[in-house]
C-alpha cells in the first residue's frame, strides 16, 4: 500500500503500532527490574513415557509474577525478551535454576528417578558468545552429566546460519542433547535433520489437536510421518500438548515413546514435580 501511493510513501503511523512500541518499551523495562527483583520463576512439566507411565524428565518453563499485572506468559514477556536481548540473562538465569534443580531431585531421589531436564532456550542466547562456556560452568557447578541436560530450540532458530551449528555442534560433543521444538510448524524440519546433532524431536501441539474424533486426515498423517522418521534416524519422539486419553493412545500406537500434556500433568512447581518422582507411575493405559 505504501509503494502504490506514488510520492508519499510513507507507511502510515497507525495508532495500534504506537501502542504495540509503548507496551514493548515499557514491558522490557518492567522484566528487566523483574529480573532483578526475582519476580521470574520456573515450573516444571513431566515428561512421561508413554510405554511404561514413569516420568522421563521435566520441560522447565518460565513464569512472571508482576506486581501490577499479575501473572504474564511467556507468550507475551519472551518475544519482548528475545527483541530486546534481555533473554540472554533470562536464559542464563533459566538455565542454571533448571539445572540447580535437577541436582536437587537427583540427590534425593537418586539419579534413576528423573533423568533429564529441559531448557528452551532462544536463537539470541545461541548466537551469543560464551553460551557453549555457560552450558559448561552450569554443568560442572551442579555436578549434572551433559546427557542430563536437553537444550529445546526451534527450527527457526537453527537455520540461522553456521554459527549456530557450530555452536549446536560443540554443545553436542560435550554430550548435551539437543531437541527440535515445535516440530513440523517450521520451513525446512527434513535437510535441518542432517545438517544439525538432534537427538530429540517435539511433535508440535498442533498436529496432535488433529488427533480426534472424526480426526483430520492431514495432521495425523504429519503426527505419524514424524514418528516414522524419528524411529529410522534413531531419535526419541516426544508428542506435546496431549489433553485426552485417545490422543494418547493413537500417539503411543504410531510410535511416540514420550509425550507431555495436561491430560498426564500440567507445568507444576517444582516441589509437586518431584513428589511425582516419589511416586508410582501415572495410568497410561
Ligand atoms: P514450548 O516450549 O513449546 O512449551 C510448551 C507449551 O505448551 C507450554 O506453554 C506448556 O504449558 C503448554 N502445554 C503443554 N501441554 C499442554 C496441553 O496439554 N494443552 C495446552 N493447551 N498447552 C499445553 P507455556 O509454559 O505458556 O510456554 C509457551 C512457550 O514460551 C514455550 O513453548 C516456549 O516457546 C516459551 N518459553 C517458556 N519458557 C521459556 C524459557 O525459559 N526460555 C525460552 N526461550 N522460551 C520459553
Ligand atoms: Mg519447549
Ligand atoms: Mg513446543
Ligand atoms: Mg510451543
């Protein structure tokens, strides 16, 4: 529309996008003193194994109490983070808070109860410098094993170029894995799979809302094709986002090993995660 007001080709200035500008200025502003104010806290969602019920590790997501506004998600706070680089020691605090507490349950429930943490972490964190040194201190810090340790990132973050593969490729020769979030929402999933050390593929929510009655064909054609080539590259399958008990069935049945949902356990604080760790295996089927 600007190019074809000819001479006056300046987009105009929508009220809306003034207000988007404000709220991305201020909201930064609030979760950087957030930050500092401990304001940010993390929970915790199982991540099950669908065969036998027990608990495979635990996704870390964050979370912002804000004195004001109550409760953000992250939907909202972690864009503002990403564009205004705050997530670099949002990450940095993330990943040592997961880790730390990893540790924690580890120590008391011993190291088979729970065997991995994962941390999402953002392409800016990636391509900052010193993040491989980071994952390292953290690990050695906690006492944690790299294989403990699930770094989620998304494939719109891994076509980034080469130095994110590089980066990806020295956190996994240290035996930190690595997993595709989101999968198959993003442009490129199949070459990305040999250019890059992914250990883990995420099934997107997505294509399991698809799984139903009266069930999409193409979404659960994408679900168990996804399956299919996790099982032929030797990864491990993980299904997110399932709310009923025929999503888990059919998920199970093409395949998924892993899944998490709210239909198993919603994202809990950290202490309710690891009373789960105490306990039997959840009814799976
Ligand atoms: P994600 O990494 O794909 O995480 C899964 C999201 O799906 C979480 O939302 C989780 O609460 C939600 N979820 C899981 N099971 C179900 C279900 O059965 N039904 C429904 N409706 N939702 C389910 P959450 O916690 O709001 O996080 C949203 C996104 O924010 C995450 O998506 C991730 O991309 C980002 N995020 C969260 N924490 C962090 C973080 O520490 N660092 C970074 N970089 N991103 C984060
Ligand atoms: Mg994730
Ligand atoms: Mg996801
Ligand atoms: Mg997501």
């Amino acid at each position: 529309a600007a190019k074809e007001s000819g001479k006056a080709s300046l987009v105009r200035f929508e009220p809306r996008m003034r207000d988007d500008m404000i709220n991305h200025a201020t909201l930064a502003g609030e979760l950087r003193n957030g930050i500092a104010r401990g304001e940010l806290r993390l929970l915790y969602q199982p991540v099950f194994d669908l065969v036998t019920g027990g608990l495979h590790g635990c996704e870390a997501l964050v979370r912002w109490q804000h004195p004001q506004r109550g409760f953000v998600s992250p939907v909202e706070f972690i864009p503002v983070a990403e564009r205004s680089g705050l997530i670099v020691p949002l990450g940095a605090w993330v990943l040592r808070e997961a880790c730390t507490q990893l540790a924690e349950w580890q120590a008391v429930h011993g190291a088979g109860a729970v065997e991995a943490v994962n941390v999402n972490v953002a392409v800016r964190q990636l391509r900052s410098a010193g993040f491989v040194d980071e994952v390292a201190a953290v690990l050695s810090d906690t006492g944690l094993r790299p294989r403990n340790l699930i770094l989620e990132v998304t494939e719109s973050s891994v076509v980034d170029g080469w130095q994110v593969r590089e980066t990806l490729q020295a956190l996994h020769d240290m035996g930190v894995r690595l997993a595709l979030d989101d999968f198959g929402t993003g442009q490129s999933s199949l070459s990305l799979l040999r250019a890059f050390p992914v250990d883990v593929l995420k099934l997107d929510k997505s294509f399991v809302d698809g799984i139903a009655e009266g069930a999409d064909r193409g979404r659960l054609a994408v679900a168990a094709a996804v399956a299919q080539l996790a099982e032929h590259l030797q990864l491990k399958a993980v299904a997110e986002g399932i709310e009923n008990q025929e999503q888990l069935n059919r998920l199970r049945d093409m395949g998924y090993r892993y899944g998490q949902g709210f239909f198993m356990a919603k994202p809990l604080p950290a202490a309710d995660c690891g009373a789960l760790m105490a306990a039997d295996p959840v009814q799976v089927a």
